[in-house]
C-alpha cells in the first residue's frame, strides 16, 4: 500500500496576518474560479453551520504555497475571513479541501 505525504506546509491560522499576497489570481481557468467560489461558500456555511474545519491551499505574494486546517466564517468575492480577525484574499486560494 502507497501512502501519500502531502509536502505542502501546514500553517497556523495565527500567522496568516504575516504573509503577503499578490493581487493577481492564482488560478486563470474561469470554471476553475466559479468551483472555488461554490467551495469557500461550503466552506462558510460548514463552518457557521457546524464549526466544520477545511483545509485551505494558498499562494503568498513570494510564490510560496501554503496550507491551513482552519473554520471559514465569512466569504465574499475578494476575501475570506475566519477566527481571530485573520483573512485571506479569494484570489490567493488555490483549493479547499473538506473532511
């Protein structure tokens, strides 16, 4: 049996604030855009619904790839937000991962 590592690093919702993000989109493909947008709003709704955690891949300003295991609360069509004040913008988001 294979086992997958994911060799993406996980980061703490708490150092999201540090990070620089570009203002240009992460991804270009337009379906792509609408299924991220349809995801992050699960996203919002498992975690105001029931504090249901997600997996967020993103891209910082440096071109470093990051993730974190955090509860989404807001979602709008340039950021979202989640405890403790810290946001991401929707443009730096590559993908959202449920559990």
């Amino acid at each position: 049996m294979q086992t997958l590592v994911n060799f993406i690093p996980l980061v703490e919702k708490e150092q999201i604030p540090s990070y620089h993000f570009d203002q240009n989109d992460v991804l270009t493909d337009k379906e792509a855009k609408k299924r991220r947008m349809w995801d992050l709003n699960r996203a919002s709704w498992l975690g105001n619904a029931y504090h249901g955690k997600v997996e967020i891949t993103f891209k910082t300003a440096d071109g470093e790839v990051k993730r974190v295991d955090t509860t989404v609360w807001a979602v709008d069509d340039r950021f979202i937000s989640f405890k403790a004040g810290c946001a991401i913008p929707t443009s730096a988001i590559i993908s959202i991962e449920f559990f």
